[in-house]
C-alpha cells in the first residue's frame, strides 16, 4: 500500500546541511497498522510527513496505492491526499469552527454536496462516538474528544491510509488506550492501512502489527512486533522495549541472591511452569522464582521470568542447558 | 464659548468629513490591504502558496510606500490625485492619500494577525487536500477575524489621526477646523472643541472594534 524508496530529506539552515530522513526504504501492507518508534529527532516525524508530500523528500520515491505521488501535478496531489488521512500530536482542530463544520471542512474540500456533507458528517461522528457533541466547539472538548474529531475529519473521505503523527503522545494513559482502541476497530472494520509513529512501546504492543526503529535519520531495526520485543538486536530497541518488559529487581532482593540469576524468555505457547518444574526434578539444583510478567504482545503471550538456581556449579550447568533446549531463551544475569 | 456655537454648521460638517475620509479610506484598505496581506502570509516560507519573489517585491513595494512619512506622501501624491479625480481639494481627495497610506499599514497588520494561526492548523487542512483558495476562505480568514477586526480598529484611528494632516493641504474635516480656527486664530475654545471631539470619536471606534472582536472569537 505504501512504498518508500530510498527517501532522504535534508534541511537547509544558513550554516549548515541537516539529515533528517538518511536513505529510509520501507513497505507498509494494505491493512497493516505499521509503528515507527524512535526518540525525538530521530527523523520519523520527518518519515511520515514525507508519505503525504506534507515534506518534500530531496530525494527518491513515494508510492501510496501504485501513485507515484511526487509525480503529480498539485491538483492531483491534492486528490491522492483525500485518500491519505491523517491525525496529529496537537489534533490541529479549528478552533472558529464547531465539531461539525470542522470534520465537514475535509468533505467540503473533496467537493462533496451539501446534501451529502451532513449525513455523512454524522455517520463519521457516531463512528467515533461524538455525536452528541456536534454543534461544539473545540475549545469545549477534552484531549481524547478532540483526537477523535480529528480522526472522523481524517477519515471523512473514506481514506486508504491514516497517517498518525504521535497521535497518543499528549493524552493521558486511559484517554490513549480508548483512542488506540478506535484506531483498532476501524483498522479491522474499514480495512485501513495505519502508520503510526510514536516514542512510547505500549501504543506498538498495543496495536502495531510490525513496527520499526528509528535513530538518526535511518531505520535501525524492522520486524514484526512479536520478533522485536522477544528477539531485539539493536541496543537502542533494546532500551525501547524495556519501557514496557522493566525486569530490574530491586538492589536489596539482588544482594541477597547467593546463586545464579537466569531469565527465562518463553514463546507464547510453551506451558511454563511445566518446564521449570521438570526441570527442577531431573537436576539436582533448588530454584526460586523472584520475578515473572507475561505481557500479551498483539495477543500472543510473551513470559519473561527470572529465576535464582542453587546448587553445584555442574549441576546448574545441567540446569541450564535443559532450559536452553526447552525455553526461547535463556539468559545469565551477572551481579555482584 | 461664542466661538463655538459660531462654527457650530462647520464643526458638523466637518465631522462627517472626517466620517467621509475615514470611511473611504477604510474601506479601501480592506478590499486591497486584506488580499495583499493574506498575499504576504501565504507566500511565506513552509506555507502552502511559498514563493520568495512575490513574497520580496510585495514586501518592498509596502516597506517603500510605509517609510515615507504621510505628509510627504501627501504632497507627492498630489499630481496622482488630480489626474484620478481632477481636484486636489476636499475630502474625496484627501481619501486618495489616505487610501495610499491604509492599504500597506493594515496589510501588515493582516499578516501579523495571520501568522497568529497555529500552522498545524492550515498543515491539517494541506493534509486533507483543501485547495489554496479553501484553506484562505475557510480556514486563514476565520481564525485570524478577532485579530483582523482589531486591526481594522487601529487602521481606523491611524486614519483619524492622518485625517487631520490631510486636512492641512485642504482636505476639510476636523483636523482642518482645528488648526483653521484653533491655531491660526489662536482660538483655544474651537481647538479644545474640536480634540474633544476627536477623542469621543477614537473612544468610540476603539470600543466598537472590541465589541466585535470580542463576539466573533470563539476560541
């Protein structure tokens, strides 16, 4: 649905030449929700904007729906962009114009009748569950409220793809994960193709089906979401998904540790405690688990346990090496 | 006090001299000075209509007609005003001058009040692929109407005051009566009359202008 060859942006200052967006190429599938995660300044706002031509890329190529779109004439950009929504970190809501004349604004610029703009007005507001509030004006309106105004005028076109630009990031947690619950359902009943770009794990657990990391203008890191949180490899997704899998154990339970230390990483499907228990009784060790979360990644479990083995130095060795056959991974904490 | 009730016909006449001049030249700055500012705005860099040559010779062209001081202006203008209505006398006349000094003074004016807009604003509007002219028409000109009108108030009491310097090269209005009779006739009773009525009338603009500020902003 949307392919980026080779994208590279730079900004001209009065001094100096800037990379924001470093030779990024990237695929996003129709129906896919696609995540972009990195710091700010790592140049995925920049990537974003560069999907609907908000940012001209200084070079290489944007295809959204087989249109090469810096192909088009400006008439014709602003057709394909019809099809492209997109939501904002600010909602960018007008502030002069009620709910209604805001989300009727995207239809009225589409050239759709008048007849028309008001029964589909309403359609898209009971579709983000505002109907009641549509002869507000912004200013009346919560964070949560406004985003969903903007969601129903980004997809008052019956667009292809919505663009999500942070679009969590200034909401509080409850609000985030009601808005990131309506992106799910209208990603799965309206078939929409969603990129989102964010700085926090739990909008990509929650709802990306792949995402990928960002630093300094270039893609470190692609995969499904699943492989990055159970199998990172770059050091910064590594830092990334920590945020939401936090196994540090506190200093005064690690002090007391006399053993080794192991986390246990478990695929979705392996029945935990039956391994750690066979385990426990073909070797000769005593284990003690001192911490364990699963978290449901697109609702496939993921276990991470950390475990504290005593015994003798063989015998754990032994231990060990059951685990590594029968676990994802299996990992040797050092501490002092 | 006799003084007063004496030219009390031409104290009323010249009022809606004043009126006249103002009015006209009002008027003028907001069918030109408007367009040009939006002009200026939506020109400017990372806006939708980008373009740094219009953006410069607009610029210029203002900045130029805006440095020159308006009694000057007033004077070079003469010759202009005489080939487009073939008199230099009277208000009529003096609303060329003035119209002149209005349009790039509120043009300013209306570019400020416009940058005002949050940008993501008119992004939003680029992203769900508005034309130009929408985006102005629909987005630009209601959001920047609070601060359009109060530009408006400060254009028109810009105008009242040069009104006066018009009134000098034979204009008429209040201005005119007052350096007539008040500075040339040492007539103090006519002079304070006439600066009485003068700041009624900036009260009055000036609490109009508020008023509707004030009830066209939704924000």
């Amino acid at each position: 649905m949307i392919k980026l060859e080779n994208i590279t942006k730079e900004f001209q200052t009065k001094s100096e030449t800037i990379l924001g967006v470093d030779n990024v190429s990237l695929t996003v599938e129709k129906g896919e929700i696609f995540g972009i995660v990195g710091y700010s300044g790592a140049g995925k706002s920049t990537l974003l904007r560069c999907i609907n031509l908000l940012e001209r890329p200084t070079s290489g190529s944007v295809k959204v729906d087989g249109m090469d779109l810096l192909k088009l004439s400006s008439k014709d950009l602003r057709k394909a962009r019809q099809s492209i929504g997109m939501i904002f970190q600010g909602f960018h809501l007008v502030a002069s114009k009620t709910v209604f004349e805001n989300v009727a604004f995207a239809l009225k610029a589409a050239g759709v009748e008048k007849t028309v703009i008001t029964k589909r007005v309403e359609e898209l507001l009971e579709l983000v569950g505002l109907k009641d509030r549509i002869n507000q004006y912004p200013a009346q309106l919560s964070g949560g409220q406004k985003q969903r105004v903007s969601i129903a005028r980004a997809l008052a076109n019956n667009p292809k793809v919505l663009l999500c630009d942070e679009a969590t990031s200034a909401l509080d947690p409850n609000t985030t994960k009601s808005i990131l619950s309506l992106l799910k359902r209208i990603n799965k009943e309206l078939g929409l193709t969603i990129v989102i770009i964010t700085h926090e794990m739990e909008v990509v657990k929650e709802i990306c089906h792949r995402c990928a990391v960002m630093q300094d203008g270039r893609v470190v890191e692609e995969g499904t979401t699943y492989t990055i949180f159970s199998n990172p490899r770059e050091p910064l997704t590594r830092t990334f998904i920590q945020t939401v899998l936090n196994f540090d154990l506190p200093p005064k339970l690690l002090a007391s540790v006399q053993g080794k230390l192991l986390k246990l990483q478990f695929r979705g499907d392996t029945a935990t405690e039956a391994v750690v228990s066979d385990m426990l009784q073909s070797v000769t060790v005593s284990g003690n688990i001192l911490h364990g979360k699963v978290e449901y990644i697109q609702d496939i479990p993921l276990g991470i346990f950390i475990m504290e083995l005593k015994g003798e130095n063989q015998e754990i060795a032994k231990a060990i090496d059951y685990l590594r056959e029968r676990v994802s991974k299996v990992e040797v904490i050092e501490h002092e | 006090m006799n003084s007063v009730i004496e030219i009390l016909p031409e104290l009323n006449q010249a009022f809606f001299e004043t009126l006249l001049m103002v009015g006209i030249s009002l008027l003028v700055a907001l069918l030109l000075g408007l367009p040009l500012g939006i002009l200026l705005y939506v020109t400017d860099r990372g806006l939708f209509l980008e373009n740094k040559w219009i953006k410069r010779v607009v610029g210029i062209v203002i900045n130029l007609i805006r440095s020159v001081p308006f009694i000057i202006l007033l004077v070079f203008l003469l010759p202009f005003t005489q080939l487009l209505l073939n008199t230099t006398i009277g208000p009529l006349a003096a609303s060329v001058s003035l119209s002149v000094a209005a349009i790039p003074f509120y043009a300013r004016i209306v570019e400020s009040a416009a940058r005002e807009i949050d940008k993501g604003v008119i992004e939003a509007a680029v992203a769900v692929g508005a034309s130009p002219w929408m985006i102005i028409k629909s987005i630009i000109l209601p959001e920047a109407k609070p601060g359009l009108i109060t530009g408006l108030t400060i254009t028109a009491i810009s105008l009242i005051g040069y009104s006066a310097m018009a009134g000098t090269i034979g204009g008429g209005g209040i201005g005119d009566l007052a350096i007539r009779y008040g500075y040339y006739r040492y007539d103090n009773t006519v002079m304070f009359t006439t600066v009485i009525l003068l700041i009624v009338l900036v009260q009055f603009v000036q609490y109009l202008g508020d008023f509707i500020a004030k009830t066209t902003n939704k924000r």
